[in-house]
C-alpha cells in the first residue's frame, strides 16, 4: 500500500458517490447537472426535451456510478484490509472501461438532446 494509491482509490471512491448521487438528484428534480453531462458553454435550459434526456441518461448513468463506486470499494479493501494481487486488476480495468463508455453515452445525449457540445470561438492572436 502506497500514498498514492490510497488517494486514487479516494478519489474513483468519491467519484463515484458524486456521479451517483447527481444522477438519483436528476431523476428526483428533473433538473440537468450540467457540470456532470455537458460541456463547459452547454446550457442545460436548451434541452429539447429534459424528460427524454432524463430517461435516457439515467440508467447509464446510475450504473456508471455504482461501478465506479465499488471500484473504489474494492481499491481500498485492497489497500487497507487485505491485497488482491491480479484480482484488483481485472476489477480495475472493466471500471476504467465504464468511465470511458460514460463519456460516451453523455456526449451522445448531448448531441442528441442539445445539437452538440458547444465549442467556444478561438482567440484572435495579434
């Protein structure tokens, strides 16, 4: 057990409460957590259709969180309670997996729901 993989198993630890908790918070207020699912100049105002966007984000996204929170689980265990060896591994690797396949399916939300992440204007150079 190092310090550095004790603040990384933190980290996908809190991730993963933090994505699960926006999404169950999504459903609850029908609202759009834009700093989760959209890009930095998206507004969440201009949805076509919030319940739609809610219907389809949801699921993936709750499961997104709940893998990412386990991976987390799992890292600590290996770090405090007992080592896992080869076996860390493979739970590690389906979890990065599931972050990957988030950005993903929330970029294909956007595009559907918003007509594409929002690129700001580059600056003029002098």
């Amino acid at each position: 057990m190092t310090d550095i993989n004790v603040l990384i198993d933190l980290f996908i630890f809190g991730s993963g409460c933090y994505i699960t908790y926006h999404a169950l918070k999504m459903r609850k207020t029908r609202e759009i957590y834009a700093k989760l699912l959209l890009s930095q100049n998206q507004d969440p105002k201009k949805c076509k259709d919030v319940d739609a966007y809610i219907a389809q984000v949801f699921p993936k996204l709750l499961l997104s969180g709940i893998i990412i929170l386990l991976g987390g689980v799992v890292g600590l265990f290996n770090d405090f309670i007992h080592p896992l060896g080869m076996v860390y591994m493979l739970i590690f690797i389906p979890m990065l997996g599931t972050m990957v396949y988030m950005l993903m399916f929330t970029r294909k939300a956007e595009t559907e729901f918003f007509g594409g992440p929002v690129i700001p204007p580059r600056k003029k150079q002098k």
